[in-house]
C-alpha cells in the first residue's frame, strides 16, 4: 500500500504502520520500516507529525534482529538524504551495529 502515491491513502496507511512498527513478527516490522520512506515521498508532514524517524531510532535501540536493524538504518539514511540532513547516532546504536555486524551478511 506504501507504493501508491495517493496522499489521502497515506492518512489511513499511517497508523496502521505505527503499529506494524512494535508487531511482534519480524517480515511486519521489516516492512513497515521500509514503507516510512515511501510515505515520506507522498506526505512528508504526515511522516513528520507522527515522528517517525525518532520511532525508527528508538526502534533500533532496543531491537535485537540483525535484519530489522540494518533496514532501520537504511531507512534513517533514506530519510535524512530525503530532507537534506546528515545522519548521527548515539553510541549506544553504533556499538549494537559493529557486534551483530557478523550476522549481517550481503547475500541473506
């Protein structure tokens, strides 16, 4: 649903992504992540009202899945090159990222 740029769409796609962003099912999260930056494109005000991307930061810092955690980032990086801003983490996220960096493989 996150494909179609229709911004009316976009107002009844927002929260049930917010709630596929604290599903308990890894693919549910993964794709809800990845949807924030289609949506963004569409209605960026909307994405933005409902804080997002310090829900994808907060989601990082207390997932645990290598999968969820590098399509987190690579959504933060979509987003921030999307509105013109550098990307930053805490510590706390950088450190998680190098020690599950093992498990994250290029062809998984």
């Amino acid at each position: 649903m996150g494909c179609l740029r229709v911004p009316k769409l976009n107002e009844y796609l927002i929260d049930p992504l917010l709630k596929g962003l604290d599903d308990e099912h890894v693919y549910v999260r993964k794709t809800a992540i990845l949807c924030i930056p289609k949506v963004l494109e569409v209605s960026m005000e909307l994405v933005l009202s409902k804080d997002l991307p310090n829900k994808i930061e907060k989601l990082l810092e207390k997932e645990d899945n290598p999968k969820i955690i590098a399509t987190a980032l690579i959504t933060l990086r979509d987003i921030n090159s999307f509105l013109n801003k550098k990307t930053s983490l805490k510590s706390s996220i950088v450190s998680k990222i190098l020690n599950i960096s093992s498990f994250l493989m290029e062809w998984d």
